[in-house]
C-alpha cells in the first residue's frame, strides 16, 4: 500500500483530545485522493464532488485526480498507488478476470465496491451542420471521438458501433479535447459514455448547435442483447437541445476503494457520501442516483468491509458473507 497512515499523536491533534476518538481512527491515512476520469467528463466533476465532501466532513484533505477512466482506476486502486476510484460494472468484471488491458492476466481482486454512484448512459452526439441525425446517418468511415483509452466509453462504444453495423475511425482523447476537435471538424462524431449531463456536451451546445442521436428500438434491442447494459432514457431536461427524453443504455457506476484501507475509515467515507442525497446532488446532478437503495446493483466485485457494514446497518442490505472482502 503506498498511502500513508496518521500516527496516534497527530490524529488526537487534528481531530480530537479524546483517545476514544484517536482509536477510532487508527491506520486512516492523512490524506487521500480519488482516481476519476478526464476534464471535461462525469467522472472528474463528481468525484471532486464527493472527495469535497468527505474532506470537509472527516478532517482528511482529499481531492480528485485525472486518470484515464475506469480501466486504469481499477488498477490503481487494486495496486493501492490511489486509495480510492470509480469503476463500472463492465470494466469492473473485466479486471477482476484478469483482462484489464493495462495488466493482462492480473486478477484485480484488491479493488472494493464502495458504493453506488449512478448510471452512465452511452449516446451520441453530432453537429447539427453534419446532418447526422440516426446511427444510420454516420458516414462510412467516419472519425468518432470515444473518449480516453482504456475508458468505459473506449472499451464499449467501438464494440456497440461494430454491432450495429458502423464503419468508423477510432479516436481517443479526453471530453473537452474531442469537444473542440468536433466543433473544429475533425471529428464526425463523439460516441458518449458518461453520467448525464456530460460537462462537454452542456458546453458545445452553448457554443454551437448539436445532435443528440438517440437509438431505435431495435438498436437498444441489440446492444441489451450483447452487452452489460440495460434500457434507458435521458430525460428531455438533461439538455437544452432535447425536446423529448432519449432512448439510450446505460452500465452502472460504483466508487472503489482499496481493499486494505481500515473499516471505519470506509465506513465514514460511506457515511458522508450517502447520508445527504441533496448535498451529493448539488456537487453533480449525476448524484440523483446515489441513494442507498441501489446498493445491490453490484454484482461483480467483493464490499469493503467498512462499506459492507454501513449498508447493512443503515440500508437493509443484505450482503453475502462470501461477497464481502475477507469474508
């Protein structure tokens, strides 16, 4: 583990004279980061929501970092070089299988669900001048942004475009960046995974005029079919430019932790998290979904314990001893 913990002295110094308290807190690391995503993207703005809120709630300084996305957060995470991140589903089973590509064969096992963030719609999005208004309607060969390498976006999008069919170039690189790249028309399309509303996708359509390409019925259909994913719709006030809500799929997102940080440190960060839905809300409106309740959405990794032992004291949750680290 390369975070490092507060000696006794320095925690009854920061936090309290009490040595019921400075038990308490035993092992917690001084500082913490959280592995997110690109600028520009879901992942960046609410994790720096949630890394604000629990610093501010525990007295720990703690911030965000820029990764490359799921991928490469479930490595770190596993490996311990960030305590925490942010994973989905997808990703997250494909790493603890051993097939991230950032470490082939290794087993990521050392990652935990923390808990649930919300979910990550895929969609589309065109300028308006290209006359892309279906998946039918990108060109053969067209140039689409798919977000950072090793991304939710990156690792799923390209193989759902092969699915339906789309003849495509493939281009990486982080939210704003394909952003300006669109707009400068470099790009044909960005193929969106990401909690809604996307930062860059609000910010291209105040500066220019844009599709939001939703599926068909069919489409949706055959991505279900074939991937992780389940139905969904993004609402009409997501963005300026939906008059209707839009068909599209969406995977599951979780907040990770390494599974070797101490119990009550997790269980606090859990606490602050999730004990104030409004407050998640107002960091990102993505937090709608950030609710006890779906803590059962993770099907794929073990709980941290410190985590598995908040949901079950304060949410009901009834979690098999066998999904539960150590357990």
């Amino acid at each position: 583990m390369k975070f490092t913990a507060l000696t006794g002295a320095v925690v009854v110094a920061a936090v309290s004279a009490t040595m019921s308290v400075a038990q308490d807190r035993e092992g917690w690391p001084d500082s913490f980061t959280v592995g997110t995503g690109s600028q520009g993207g879901t992942y960046f703005g609410y994790g720096s929501g949630w890394a604000g809120i629990v610093s501010e709630e525990l007295g720990v300084s703690g911030g965000a970092e820029v990764t490359g996305g799921p991928m490469q957060n479930m490595a770190l995470v596993h490996t311990g070089d960030l305590p925490f991140g942010m994973t989905t589903m997808g990703p997250a089973a494909e790493s603890i299988a051993g097939s991230n590509p950032i470490a082939p064969g290794l087993p990521m096992t050392n990652a935990c669900a923390m808990f649930p963030m919300y979910q990550t719609p895929f969609s589309v999005t065109a300028l308006s001048s290209s006359g892309i208004t279906s998946i039918d309607d990108i060109p053969d060969g067209a140039r689409i942004g798919f977000g950072p390498a090793g991304s939710t976006s990156d690792t799923y999008f390209p193989r759902m475009m092969e699915e339906l069919g789309v003849n495509f170039e493939r281009r990486n690189g982080g939210w704003s960046d394909l952003g300006g790249q669109l707009q400068d028309g470099l790009l044909d399309v960005i193929a969106f995974a990401a909690g809604v509303p996307v930062p860059a996708v609000s910010q291209l359509e105040v500066q220019t005029d844009i599709n939001i390409i939703e599926f068909t019925e069919e489409e949706q259909a055959t991505i279900t079919a074939a991937f992780p994913v389940a139905d969904f719709e993004i609402s009409a006030d997501a963005y300026s430019t939906l008059e209707e809500p839009a068909r599209s799929v969406s995977m599951w997102n979780f907040a990770i932790a390494n599974c070797e940080l101490p119990e009550s440190f997790v269980y606090e960060v859990v606490n602050a998290v999730m004990s104030d839905n409004e407050r998640m809300v107002n960091t990102h409106r993505a937090a709608t979904s950030t609710l006890p309740e779906f803590w059962d959405r993770n099907s794929v990794m073990k709980w941290h314990p410190g985590a598995a032992r908040w949901f079950t004291e304060n949410a009901g949750a009834d979690i098999a001893a066998d999904m539960i680290h150590g357990g």
